[in-house]
C-alpha cells in the first residue's frame, strides 16, 4: 500500500514536498518583531459563545482561533493549509483514511497535555446533537456519523485513537476537503474536563490550546485575552494582551482610532467615513485591502415560474447593472461574473459570464414568452446597506419589464421563505450565507447550489438540483491526492461554469475587506486581511511602540 | 392597604401571564424557523429534526407554552439560541447599562420639564410662557431617533463636547439621556405648569403672600412643594414610555442594554431572548404602574385606591 | 391604572355643546393655527406631489450621485440633495408625506375605533364583558408598545397595510380607556336611567345619548392620535420594520441614509424635520381641540 507522507497542502494550486515536517509550523519567525505590548479591538455586537462547536459569527470566529488549535491551520495571510496540532498526517491511497501524528508537548490552558483521546472527544462532541453545533454537517463524510448524529451512538466509530499521539479518521468516502475540515474551527480540540466543569457555560469559559487564554470577560462590555505563555509554537504569540471592547459602533471606533486609543476597528470603516479615510494619504497608507472569500447574488427559485425558464434566469443576469451596484458601496467591492471570489482555488479569470445588456435581456425575456415582463417579488434582509442593494435590482429589473416588489425583512424570516419550495422567487444573498467556511472551491457547492440544499428548510434557496453537477462534484471531492489539486480545481471551475449556463443566481459582487490599523501596529499586511482569520490574525501581529 | 396592594399583586401577575401568552403565541406565528438559526446552513435534515426535539419546539403549542411557564415559575428563563447562555444572564448584565440610562432620563425629565414647567406658570400668560409650552410641545412631537442624531451631529460631531457613542463614563450618559428624556421633559412641563397654577390658586399661597411673603420664598417655600408632588407621582409610569425607547435610543447610541439585546435577538428569532426581555419590560411596567397609583392617594386625597 | 397624557381622575360627563365655531374659534389661537397650516401644506405637497417636482420618487437618477457612489448636496437642480441611492430627496419626502398621512389617518381610524367600541362595550355594559375588556386593555397597557409593534411586524410581513393594523393593534389602548371612564360615568346619569326606564332600546341609548356625549373625547383623542401614530409609524420605518422600499416613508429614508448623516446631514435632518412637524401640528390642533371642546381638561396635558 502505498502512502503519502504529507506535511504541508496548499489548498491551491500545489504541489507538496516531502519532509518538510519541521518547517511546517515552526515557521520562521518574522524578525523585525518584537515581544510585548497590549493592543485594543473594537466590535459592535456582543460577542456570542466561545465554544469553538458552536461560535459562528464574524467576530469570535478569529478569537476562537487563537484560544483553541485544530488539527491543521493555514500559513498565516494565505489560504495554504499546512499541520497544526497535527505534527504530521498520512493519507490512504483511497483518501478515505487520515492518519494524524500529533505534535507532542502541547498544553491546554489548564496545563494538562493534550492527547488523540481529546482529539476523538473533540470530534465526537462536535457531532452529538446534544451539542447543537451549526458546524456538524462539515463532518458527514466520517464513517459513524449518521449514527452519531442520530444520537444512536454518542461516539464517531470513524476516529479512532491509535497511541496517545496518533488519531485514524476514517471516511465513508474520499473526501478532498477533509483537511480543510480539519482546520474549520468546529473541529478545534477542547478539553473534556472543562467542557464537562462548565456544562453549557463553556463557550464563556474557554480552555483550549492556543496562543492566547481568556483573562476577563465583562458581558456585553468587554473581553481580554492573555499571552499564554506555554503555548506550543515557541516565539509566539508577540502580543501581550488583546482587549476587546464590545458596543462601539463602528463610527466612534474610527474616532478613537485616530485619537489613538484603538489599534484596529474590528467592523471595518464605516461607509459615510470611507471616502474621507481614503482622500487623507496619511489614513490610506494605515488602510490594508485584501479579498474576502465572499460572493453577493441574488437567487432565483428554479421551480417557480416564470424562474424556470432558464432564459428567465439569464435576462435577469444580463439586466443586473453590478458596477451601479458596487459603486453603491463606495467601490468597496469588484463585479462578480461566478459563484466564486476571484481569491478562491478554482475561480476562473478568463470566464466573462452574462454582460451587462439590458436589449438582449429583453429580447431573452421576449422568447421566454414575457415580452411584457411579469411581476414577482424580491427577498431581502433588512439592515443597510441591503433594501438599498434591492432596490438598485429593483430598478434594474424595471428596466426589462420585471415589477420585483421587495419583501425587506428579518434575516430569520428570509432565510425561512428561502427553505420554502414556493417561498422567495428572487433572494438577495447580502448579509446571510455569505462568507466561505474554508477556502475550498466545493464550500460554495454544497448546501447552497447542490440537491442536498434544495430541500425544505435547506440554504439552496434558488432550489437548483442538477445530479449530473451533484456526480460530477463528487468526483472532484474524491480526489484526495494533493498532486492533483489543479486538476480537481479545474473540474471545479468546470462545475460552475456550467452552473451559470443554467443561471440559478444572478452573481452581483465580491465584497472587499477594507481593514484599517493604527501607526504602532506590525506584521505583514496579509495578516490583516487574512482569509480565513477574520478580520485580523490576532497570533502573529505585533506592535512596534514596545521596548 | 395590605388587602389592596394584595389585589393589585394577583392582578399583576394575571397581566404578566397574559403578557407571556400573547408573547409566546405571536413568536410561535413567527414565519421563521429558530432551529435553522441554530444548526446553520451544514446541518443535514436529521440534526436539525434532532436540535428541535431536544427544544421541544416540535411539541404542540400549549406545550411548549407549559413548558415555558413551568420553568419561568421556577425562576428559569431559558438559554439563549445563539448565545447559549442563560437569558437571565444576558439580561442582568445588560440592564445595569438600561437602568442606568433611565435614571439619567429621569433626571433630564425633572429637571428640564420642571424648571420649564415652574417658569411657565409663574410668567403665565407672557410670550416667555408661550415659547415654552411650544418647547414642551415640540417635545412630545419629536422622534427620538432623529432627536438622538441631532444630538450627536451638534454635540457630539460638530462641537465634540460628548462622546459620539459607546458606554462608560458620565460623558457617555449626557446625550441619550437626554434623547430619552427629552418625552417626558415635555410632559411634565406641561404638567408642572397646571399643577403650580393650581397651587398658587390656592388660599395658603395667597395668604402667605398677604402676610407679605417674598414672592421667591412663596415659590420655593410653599408653592414648589406642593406642585411637584403630583408630576413626582407620574414617574412610575414613565418607565413604559422607557420601555419602547430605548430600543430606538440604544441603537442609535449603541448603549449596551435590555434594548439592543431584545433587537438584536428579532432578527434571529431568538425566542428565549426576547420572552425575557418582553417579560422584564412587562414587569417594570406593571410594577412602575402599580407605584404611581400607590403613591397617588397621598399626594391628592381626592383619588381614592380602589 | 393611569396613563400620563390624562391622568383617571373620573370625569364628570360634559353637557352637550354646540360644535358650531370649532374651526373659527381654533383659528383664533396661533399655535392650533400654525398646526392647522402646517397640516394643510403637507397634505397639499402629499396630493401635489407628483406635479411639484421633475422627479419620480423612486427613480435612481444616473447623475444622481457621485462617482464614489456618495449623495450629491442641495443645488439647484436637486433642491434638498439626493439620497443614497441617487433619487430626489424632495421628491421622496413629499411622497413620504402621503405614507404619513395614509397611516395616521387608517391607523389611528382603526385604533379609534376599536378603543371606542371596546370603551364603550366595557364602560356601558359592565358585568363579565366589561371586566374581560378592561383587564385586556391593562394587559395591553403592560406590554412595552415599541416591542409589541416590532414582534407583530415580524409575524405579519409588512406592507403599507399591515404596518397600519400593526400600529391599530398597539394604540387603541389609551382611547379605550379613556372611553371606558367617560362612558361608566355617563352610564350611571340620571337622563340615561330615565331613558331605560321608559324602554328605550340599547342601541338608540348609545347612539343617541352616549356617543354624541363621547364624540369630543373621541374627536380630541382622533387628533393627538394622529400624532402619535405618525411617530412610531417613523419609527418602525426608522428601524427597517416599516412600510417596504421602495414606497418612501419619513421614517425609512433616515433609516437608508443615516450611515451617511456625518457627512450628509441633510440626509436625515429634512426627513426628520417633517416627521417633528406635522407630529407638532396634530399635537397644537389636538391640544387646542381639547381646550375648546372639552373644558374640565383643560391644562391637563
């Protein structure tokens, strides 16, 4: 049987060298840092829950990154998944066993050292329903799950542990994204006795491995994280300790940041102060740009007349005035044309989708047999900059005869008429769904294009079910060999351009990430618009005003 | 006394009980599934069943509503969906931040709507009078949102005298309080006006002016105390007036509290969240009620408790 | 239970007087006068609407905005700006003054009405229904409005319509309460009693005895609720709950564009500005109304 011994994947394109072990995350260490130093955050909502199986949203999502360690991570400000926790990992030739050798000598926040069986109970917590994890789904593929998740059996007979630093996961199919599933947070390892010490409290009290540890948290007001200074990745972390203040909308924290008493805006510059941060060279060169792994689109519900008729569907693509729309934002995104954001393995440059042209949308509507246009109605979440975003696609849509009336609701109520059969014709995508889990071209397939999504109460709002698309995107799935990562990439492009032939969504813009950062803060600008630690990479930072 | 206030007690708590019911009811119509919230858009069709088994929202209405109710009597208010913590938890660390940003509006509210209210009876008739019953009129008119961006924009934005939002220090308190008080400020301006031109109609006001009486200690020394007394009484019912504000004034100021707590849990239909929040608004309602009724007899023996 | 825009102290029933000179006597006070012309110049900018600009409401003008996508200031051409999206800000608050004016007048009709049937149900006929009917209102009075409002927009998705039932369900509790005191104190009079006694049906009782006495209460009431319904209709719109874009509505045009209101106030001030002045108006009218209809109120905000 032959092995892959593997120690670094590029979730890109890629090609891995062998041994490469002690250079995976023992990384060098960026010189010019220094050690030290306390930094301030700013959030406007409440922080949620800390458990890594639970935490969801854009704020913890970072911070449960760097209280707790996974498996595999991804080099810091890049997609590029390499070993975490995981020393090194071998996968079988059917890519349905991943054999995981754990890095040895690392420490929960408790000082207890960390073993396979956590690794199985992190696993096997993460799948119990009794946990209510949103991010069970991403662990179908382990043999054992559907037991688990049907409470027949409270551990994944797929993870198995082999010596105290090894874990086998086996798989009831090959599964190309399990690494990246591996990285997801959901499958951060906690430890079980302070999981059981705090019951449901847990996500309030988080005890993990990484390179920070909770030091205080005032509800609703304020959180701080400490160095934690046994973490496993020597050098690190730079920064002493990060406060986050909790409540400041966004504008009072670009305030304060300029007074200086906040080191980064964690919601970003607010619209109304874009233009004035960007026109001041001085406030531009402290702004860093990056993509967002992040799609816009407005779906359109393929079993509802007239949606269809895949004339329909395309007219309204071609009728879709995106650089209107984009400008509407300040800029602070680019035209999409696909599914998939330009910064994601398999997007495809040299795809042009349906141009904007309002006469040949007219004429497509013509021979859909709606000269006259029709009228439907258009979902969408209602907080700015949204009903706003709709009713530029109101009005474009006007301009080949569709009368969309804009339903601007709750995001619970818009998701609910999306899982319905005949509930939303047209959805705005803004504000739900919307950034990638992990940089994987299939994230986008999956729950929101595939038929598994197209179900009631599912993500597939536009209700598209194509089994040819759903074969051949399990295909792509099944080719696990990270030598034949482009060529499973490019199948992927292949998925979705035939997609946008069949035209389900109307792709209107990627989001930008605009983050903005005072004068005393260091590190490479990707760590600020790192991919997948949003909005910041909180581990490898530093401040420059430290002695 | 005791009989009464043991009447009202029962009647309160059927108005909660009603209060919950109609909550309970309406957030079961609700066209939107929490436990979708909850198992995110990578949950197969069985977690989801599963999630919703272990919250009982699969069980008949009337038990879910019993359900409720039998926890609630046993002091639990349940867990946040999406935070998974205890509502009771979310809530008491969030009223410190409401309570304290009433008893600013409170303060704005004596303080403006009396001294306007004093001022205005005492130049009864002049232009002064005139100017300042429109100034209590505009203030019952004005939406607090925009009252509340007004303020930031002159105060905050143009002037920088006070913080543009957030928490903390005394600064922070100055413009929503005002925002929220800037209601009641007109009520009571109102108010305090008639009350003090009754009182000053009055024999014991006239004849201590006849015993030659300075106008000033007439005022302060006899007049003030008794006119003020039943505006002072009208406060327990300002708190349902807070009760609606400061979900507006919270968000435009971003103020930690009971209101950005309750808005922010609508938009993910949060249900144990906003029972909670209804709940307690309800309950300071009824109880702030309650008080101003109690304290009314004392202050006009013409009102009887009934 | 009280509430503070009339505090229950039990009303003695009013005579019967003349309506006659209501109009002459409200254009003696200044202040109703101004409510009245403020009234007047925002139903005629509602009703003229359309003619008053060049502009359609919703159109999204291409030169409407800046190349970074940013409103443009008053000049000549738009004469209050453009919003956020490019369309006449003039325009969409002269529009906006017929979803004001719509909603205050259904909504606050249906409040009226329903506070009134419900008051006068409870305060005339008494015994179990009576009862049943006011403990329903002091629930309703325990539930915090805005709150209310919010949950009920949510469950009934809104449109124009549902936002004025929304606004109907929540403000007809102080009309009825105030109904229920006026109509148990007229109930109890002599000339009713004498009425009864010569069988008189019930329904010529109330319609030709109890309502014309109510119709003050209820005309005074009718005005200042107007007030009342036009603010939190603002309100829902201001917090995105309210009428749906595109209709324009005070409310939501703060809502759409106060991200901007540092860099534009203009944005939010002339909305908001019309939203306080015709609240203004209905509350000065209102409250002269009261005075001159309605003397033992008077001075009791």
């Amino acid at each position: 049987m032959k092995h892959w011994l593997t120690t670094t994947v590029a979730a890109s394109a890629l090609m891995l060298a062998l041994g490469m072990a002690s250079a995976a995350a023992q990384e060098t260490l960026d010189q010019k840092a220094k050690q030290g130093g306390a930094i301030t955050i700013t959030y406007k909502d409440d922080v949620a829950t800390l458990d890594p199986a639970i935490g969801y949203d854009w704020q913890n999502w970072s911070m449960i990154k760097s209280l707790f360690d996974g498996l595999m991570d991804y080099e810091p400000g890049t997609t590029k998944l390499r070993p975490e926790l995981a020393e090194s990992y071998e996968i079988s030739p059917d890519g349905k066993t991943f054999t995981f050798k754990l890095r040895k000598g690392v420490k929960f926040h408790n000082g207890r050292e960390m073993t396979a069986d956590d690794v199985k109970y992190s696993l096997d917590r993460v799948t119990n329903p009794k946990t209510q994890s949103p991010g069970a789904g991403f662990f179908a593929s382990i043999n054992g799950y559907e037991d688990v998740a049907g409470g027949k059996s409270e551990s994944l007979s797929g993870v198995s542990v082999v010596d105290p630093s090894t874990v086998k996961i086996e798989l009831s199919r090959p599964d190309a994204t399990f690494l990246h599933v591996m990285a997801i947070n959901f499958s951060h390892v906690v430890p079980k006795e302070e999981v059981e010490k705090y019951g449901a409290d847990f996500g309030k009290h988080p005890v993990g491995t990484g390179a920070y540890k909770m030091a205080e948290w005032t509800l609703g007001q304020r959180l701080v994280f400490e160095r934690n200074a046994d973490y496993w990745n020597k050098g690190l972390p730079y920064i002493d300790k990060i406060t986050f203040e909790i409540g400041q909308e966004p504008i009072v924290a670009l305030l304060r940041l300029q007074n200086g008493e906040v080191d980064v805006p964690g919601d970003g510059i607010p619209p109304a102060k874009f233009q004035e941060v960007m026109a001041d060279p001085e406030q531009k060169a402290r702004v860093v740009e990056g993509g967002q792994l992040q799609t816009g689109y407005v779906t359109m519900n393929t079993t509802m007349a007239p949606f269809d008729n895949v004339k329909v569907r395309q007219a309204v693509n071609m009728a879709i005035n995106k650089d209107r729309i984009v400008k509407l934002i300040n800029n602070r995104a680019v035209p999409a044309n696909q599914p998939l954001p330009p910064s994601m393995p398999g997007y495809d440059k040299a795809f042009t989708g349906y141009a904007f042209d309002v006469e040949k949308a007219k004429a497509l509507l013509g021979e859909a047999g709606h000269p006259e246009g029709f009228e439907t109605e258009l979902f969408v979440m209602n907080t700015d900059p949204n009903p706003r975003i709709a009713q530029a696609i109101q009005q474009d849509l006007a301009a080949i005869g569709i009368k969309a009336s804009i339903q601007s609701l709750a995001q619970a109520n818009v998701i609910a008429a999306g899982g319905e059969k005949d509930g939303a014709p047209m959805i705005w995508s803004g504000g739900m769904a919307w950034i990638a889990d992990f940089p994987d071209p299939s994230n986008f397939y999956g729950p929101i294009l595939g038929c598994g999504g197209a179900v009631q109460g599912g993500w597939n709002w536009s209700w598209y079910c194509n089994k040819e698309l759903d074969e051949k995107a399990a295909a792509a799935d099944s080719i696990v060999d990270p030598a034949k990562a482009e060529e499973r990439a490019k199948l992927w492009s292949d998925i979705y351009a035939k997609i946008m032939a069949d035209a389900p969504w109307a792709p209107v813009f990627n989001e930008q990430r605009f983050t903005m950062k005072s004068p005393r803060m260091g590190g490479d600008d990707k760590l600020y618009v790192d991919p997948v630690h949003i909005p910041i990479n909180y581990d490898y930072v530093y401040v420059n005003d430290v002695q | 006394m005791i009989a009464y206030l043991a009447r009202r007690l029962i009647q309160a708590a059927l108005i909660l009980l009603g209060v919950s019911l109609i909550t309970f009811a309406l957030l079961y119509l609700l066209p939107a599934d929490p436990v979708r919230q909850i198992a995110g858009r990578s949950a197969t069709p069985q977690t989801v069943e599963s999630i919703r088994q272990q919250l009982g929202l699969d069980q008949p209405f009337i038990v879910q509503y019993w359900r409720y109710l039998t926890n609630l009597l046993s002091g639990d208010l349940g867990r946040s969906y999406i935070q998974r913590s205890e509502v009771s938890e979310l809530i008491v660390s969030r009223l410190p931040a409401s309570l304290l940003l009433m008893v600013g509006a409170i303060l704005c509210e004596l303080v403006i709507g009396l001294s306007m209210g004093l001022i205005a009876a005492v130049k009864r008739g002049t232009a002064t009078d005139q100017a300042l019953m429109v100034g209590s009129f505009i203030g019952v008119s004005a939406p607090q949102f925009v009252v509340g961006l007004l303020l930031l924009y002159v105060f905050a934005v143009k002037l920088g005298w006070f913080p543009i939002g957030g928490y903390g220090t005394w600064r922070h308190m100055v413009l929503p309080s005002l925002t929220l008080g800037i209601l009641g400020a007109g009520w009571y301006s109102r108010m305090m006006r008639s009350s003090m031109i009754d009182v000053l109609r009055q024999d014991y006001v006239r004849t201590a002016r006849a015993k030659g009486l300075a106008q000033r200690a007439v005022l302060f020394g006899h007049a003030l105390p008794n006119a003020i007394l039943p505006v002072v009484a009208m406060i327990g019912i300002d708190i349902g007036l807070f009760m609606g504000g400061i979900v507006v004034v919270e968000s435009v100021f971003g103020w930690p509290g009971i209101g950005q707590l309750a808005w922010q849990a609508i938009q993910r239909v949060d249900i144990p969240i906003i029972m909670g929040v209804t709940l307690v608004s309800a309950c300071a309602i009824v109880l702030g009620n309650l008080l101003a009724d109690i304290v009314a007899p004392f202050i006009d023996p013409r009102i009887k408790l009934r | 239970m009280t509430s503070p825009i009339a505090p229950e102290i039990p009303a003695i029933a009013p005579p019967a007087r003349p309506r006659a000179g209501v109009w002459s006597r409200l254009a003696k006070r200044p202040l109703a006068l101004t409510g009245l012309v403020i009234i007047a110049v925002t139903v005629a900018g509602a009703l003229l609407a359309p003619y008053l600009t060049g502009y359609d409401p919703n159109e999204q003008l291409f030169d409407g905005l800046t190349l970074e996508g940013a409103p443009l200031p008053p000049s000549a051409t738009f004469w209050l700006g453009t919003d956020l999206l490019g369309r006449d800000l003039l325009t969409r608050i002269l529009h906006g003054a017929r979803t004001s004016l719509i909603i205050g007048i259904v909504a606050n009709g249906a409040a009226l009405l329903i506070g009134t049937l419900v008051g006068i149900t409870a305060g005339y006929f008494r015994g179990y229904i009576g009862a049943a009917l006011m403990r329903f209102t002091d629930l309703m009075m325990a539930f915090p409005a805005l709150l209310l409002a919010i949950c009920l927009a949510a469950v009934f998705q809104p449109s124009l319509w549902i936002v004025a039932m929304v606004i109907a369900l929540v403000n007809w509790v102080q009309t009825a309460r105030i109904i229920f005191t006026e109509t148990s104190s007229l109930a109890e009079r002599e000339f009713i009693d004498a009425e009864r006694t010569i069988g008189a049906s019930t329904g010529r009782i109330l319609f030709r005895h109890i309502l014309p006495h109510l119709l003050p209460t209820i005309i005074v009431w009718g005005t200042l609720g107007i007030s009342t319904t036009v603010l939190l209709e603002a309100t829902l719109s201001y917090l995105g709950i309210g009428v749906q874009p595109p209709t324009a509505s005070w409310g939501n045009i703060i809502f759409e564009n106060q991200t901007y209101f540092q860099a534009a106030p203009w944005l939010v001030f002339f909305p908001g500005a019309a939203i306080l002045a015709l609240a203004l108006a209905f509350n000065l009218v209102g409250d002269a109304l009261r005075d001159i209809l309605d003397p033992t109120q008077r001075g009791r905000a």
